[in-house]
C-alpha cells in the first residue's frame, strides 16, 4: 500500500497488484484505520499492471494513471511493445 495524498481528512492509497489480482486506489482513515476501495482496477489488466517497473501513480477525478519509471528491454521491438501508461476510470 502506497500513499498517495490526503482527501477530505483520509489518506488515499494505491494498493499494489497480486500475483493475479489487479491493484486498486482505496481510501484509509486515519483516526479508525478502516479501508475502503473506491476504484478496483479491472482484474484483466492483472498481468499487464504486473509488468509495470515501480508505476508512479497518479488518481484525479475517478480515475488512476500508471505510469513505469523506466522501460528497458533486449530487444528494440519488445521496448517498442512495453505498455507506457495505464488509466483505469469509472
């Protein structure tokens, strides 16, 4: 679980994929430690948010952005074929 930011008093939170379970931005209150998720990224895009290098992560507006720190591959065509970005929304 990573922090985001504070919104309305709560710490906003990306919670890292699973093995084959997709990450999701929640919402943790500090004064009682209750969670809650607001945006579950769709369980499909699992394996390709896995393969994100340390995604920075951005939410706003009902959506979360993510984006891998560095891309590097053998090959110049797999480089080519790397996901650069990730948006998941309501």
């Amino acid at each position: 679980m990573m922090p985001l930011r504070l919104e309305s008093g709560k710490a906003l939170v990306h919670v890292q994929p699973a093995y084959r379970k997709s990450g999701e931005i929640g919402s943790l209150d500090p004064a009682t430690g209750a969670y809650t998720a607001l945006l579950k990224h769709p369980e499909s895009a699992a394996g390709t948010e896995n393969t994100l290098f340390l995604p920075k992560v951005a939410c706003r507006d009902g959506r979360s952005f993510l984006l891998p720190q560095r891309i590097s591959e053998d090959e110049d065509e797999a480089e080519k074929a790397a996901t650069g970005v990730l948006v998941f929304g309501e």
